[in-house]
C-alpha cells in the first residue's frame, strides 16, 4: 500500500489555489467573497412552497387542512412567510445598496413593507388563480378534474409563481422575482419573465419551451399552446453600445387571442382581439382583432416501396393536403 501511495503523482495544490484565487481579484460580479447581504436561494423557494400551501390549501398534503383549523394553518403560514420573506427581501435591498452606494440604511422597514404588501395581495392572486384553474379545465378536454390541474399541470406552478414574483417586480425588488422566475422555469419548461403583465383565464396548454418576455402584456382569456415564443426583435443600444433598458420590446396580445403550438411572435406589436395564431408562424408586425393566421398548407410527399424492386428504388408520389 506504501508503495502505491509514493507511486501516486505529486499534486501541487497550493499552486492551483493560488490560480484559481487570482482570477477573484478582478470582482466581475461572479465573486460572492465578503457579501452577506445577498437572498439566499434555498430559502426564497421555501418561502414560494409555503405561499402556495396558502393559495392552494392541503394540495401537497404537507398539512392536513380541515375546515375547523383552515384560520390557524393559514395564521401560522402567514407568520412564516412574513419573517422569512421579510428577511430575504432585506437581504435582496441590502445588496442592492452597497451597489448604488445607498446611505438611507432603511432597508428593514421597506422589506417589511413589501411583504406586508404581498401578503394582503394574496386574496386578489387567489381569486385570479381560480379563474386560470378554471380556464385550464375549460381549455382541456383531458383534464378529469380541477384537482387535476391544480396537483399535475406544470402551467400551475408556472402561473402562481409568475403572480407571485410579478407581485415583488413590480415593487421593485431585486434578484428574488427572478429567483422564483427561474426555479418555475426549471420545474416546468416554462419560462416567464416577472415582469410580464398576463390577465385572467390565462391558460398555458402542455406548456414545453413557452417564452414570455419582460414587457409583454397579455389580456384576459387567453390561451398558448407549446413551443409559444413572445420574445424581442433586437436590443437597441446607446452611443456608447450598452443595451437600453425599461423600453417595451415584447408583443401585446389582447383578450381571447389563441397562439398555437410554435408559433413567434417578435417585437412591440400587437396581435388583436380574438386573434388566432396558427402553429409555427413567424409574426413580426401587428394583426388586426378576429384575424386568422397561418403557414400556407404544405405540401406533403407519400413514398411507397415496391416489393419487386430493390430497397434503393422507390415509387412516390405527391399529394396536396
């Protein structure tokens, strides 16, 4: 055994340290080296699971929720959410601040503030769920059940979450609506942006590689189906060659627009009201309300083998659909 440990290759392990210790020195904003003010991941998804324990009570069976002791399940869940929530949104404010050389040091009371202000918003995101729920059910003709929806369709965890973060985006906090964003993103292929505005009876279909970007604005009743990208042209730029930032980039679609599976819709347009947009288009301008849109029908080829001939020889034949 001593002979095989001296026959082992030196490893000079304070050299590679010493490397890999240099490449810190330039604080690119990879380097977490002396910061303690940053949210910590872990702890924000905690705080998502027990907020969707109150939008949707018992669901994960993690409580036995019954009618007598509903208050005190959701008492006790609101206290939780509260500290930790508070705590990490203080962290995300702190971190913040050592950015832009803040010198208020308030950031205690606007963390609580904020979440306060989630928390008695929590009513409103319910209520607007139910209907997403309920347009889910009306939207699928698999589904057997809300229960269904609610416990299996991964658009569930993509839309609660989205209202959740969207809640925090909007007042302006750093790092967590993202962190939500792309932990739902994760979970379900579907990536939203927090800061997407998206109405009632919305309803993702299958959901696989859906992209909503930042400043697309979705109304009521609508519906995408997989492969669904609402994304940006192109990124405009200063003299100076940064991106600019806070300009509205993304499409618009108006209530009861129906996208189909594939479909791209690029750029500040806006598809009108009870649109309908056919799988695997490429849209670029706007479309006028009622309006259908779809790929010219392709032309499909049949290929049928002989048996009296050689695989390689074939028969076709061409036939338009």
């Amino acid at each position: 055994m001593n002979e095989l440990m001296e026959a082992e290759p030196f490893f000079n392990y304070d050299a590679v340290a010493e490397q890999i210790v240099k490449t810190y020195e330039d604080d690119s904003g990879i380097n977490f080296i002396d910061i303690k003010n940053l949210p910590v991941r872990e702890r924000i998804i905690h705080v998502v699971e027990l907020l969707f324990e109150i939008l949707f009570p018992g669901y994960t069976g993690k409580r036995t929720v019954k009618r007598p002791t509903v208050f005190s399940v959701v008492h006790e869940l609101l206290l939780a959410v509260r500290r930790e929530l508070s705590e990490q949104i203080e962290r995300a404010l702190r971190h913040n601040c050592r950015l832009t050389d803040c010198p208020t040091c308030d950031c205690p009371r606007l963390a609580l503030e904020c979440t306060d202000r989630l928390l008695t918003r929590l009513p409103e995101i319910r209520n607007i769920l139910k209907t997403d729920v309920q347009a889910a059910y009306d939207g699928d003709p698999a589904a057997q059940s809300l229960e269904e929806i609610v416990i299996s369709y991964p658009f569930i965890t993509a839309i609660s979450a989205h209202r959740i973060a969207h809640e925090l985006y909007q007042m302006q906090i750093p790092l967590i609506p993202r962190i939500i964003s792309e932990w739902a993103h994760s979970r379900t292929g579907i990536d939203i942006h927090p800061g997407a505005t998206i109405g009632k009876r919305f309803f993702i279909d299958h959901g696989t590689g859906v992209v909503i970007g930042e400043t697309s604005i979705i109304g009521e009743n609508v519906k995408l189906y997989q492969g669904v990208t609402l994304g940006a042209l192109s990124f405009p730029k200063d003299e100076r060659g940064r991106l600019i930032r806070g300009r509205k980039r993304h499409p618009t679609l108006e209530d009861d627009v129906t996208v189909y599976a594939e479909a791209t819709i690029l750029g500040d347009i806006t598809i009108g009201r009870g649109a309908v947009i056919g799988g695997n288009v490429w849209i670029r301008e706007s479309v006028p309300p009622g309006t259908i849109v779809m790929v010219a029908k392709p032309e499909s080829m049949y290929v049928t083998r002989s048996r009296n001939r050689p695989k390689a020889e074939m028969d076709t034949k061409d036939e338009h659909n």
